[in-house]
C-alpha cells in the first residue's frame, strides 16, 4: 500500500485534462472561456504596465511568472498532440489582448 501522501498527489497534467481542456474543446463552454479570459486580461494588463513601464520588481517577478507557465503550457500542448492546438492559440489571444489592454491604460492614463 503506498503511503498517504502519495495517494494524494494527482498525476502530472490531471488539472490541464480536468479542468482546462472541457473548456477549450466544447464549443458550448466557449463563452465561459471568454469571459475568463476578459478576466486575465484585466488582471494582466497592470501587471505588465507595472513591470515595463514602472519596472516594479514585484510585477516583473509576476511577469516572468506568467511567461514562464504560458510556455510551460505551450510546451505540454505540443508534446501531447505534436503541435500547437486550441489551448496555445486561447493563450495567445489572452497575452495578444493582455498587451493591447496595456498599451490602451497607458495612452488614456487609465493606470
């Protein structure tokens, strides 16, 4: 029988198939990604203004955070099915509107 805490971790990538993909791959759930990702795009916007513009290291510290787990993602995406699927290009437009959210608080000094 294997110890207690063993029977508690999950297998490596069990939340991306839980709770990730339904969402990702049915085109019902599609609107609940979205509004998720206005949600990490609200949350992300500052934090970029904060690390490029301010260079707060804190934000900076997030940043990289953030960049490291999108290529970490990226990269599980493309190990599992090869290539860059539904999950990358979702990421992409988030970091795509992220930046554009960003670049709009600064030109209206919004923050």
């Amino acid at each position: 029988m294997p110890p207690p805490e063993a029977q508690d971790r999950q297998p490596p990538g069990t939340f991306v198939k839980h709770w990730v993909l339904p969402f990702v791959e049915d085109p019902l759930l599609w609107p609940v990604l979205l509004v998720v990702i206005g949600h990490v795009v609200a949350l992300v916007a500052p934090v970029l203004l904060l690390a490029v513009r301010d260079r707060r290291i804190p934000a900076m510290g997030a940043l990289a955070l953030l960049v490291g787990l999108s290529v970490s993602i990226v990269n599980g995406d493309v190990r599992r099915r090869g290539r860059p699927a539904m999950p990358s290009a979702f990421l992409l437009v988030t970091w795509l509107l992220s930046g554009a959210a960003a670049v709009a608080a600064h030109r209206y000094d919004l923050f």
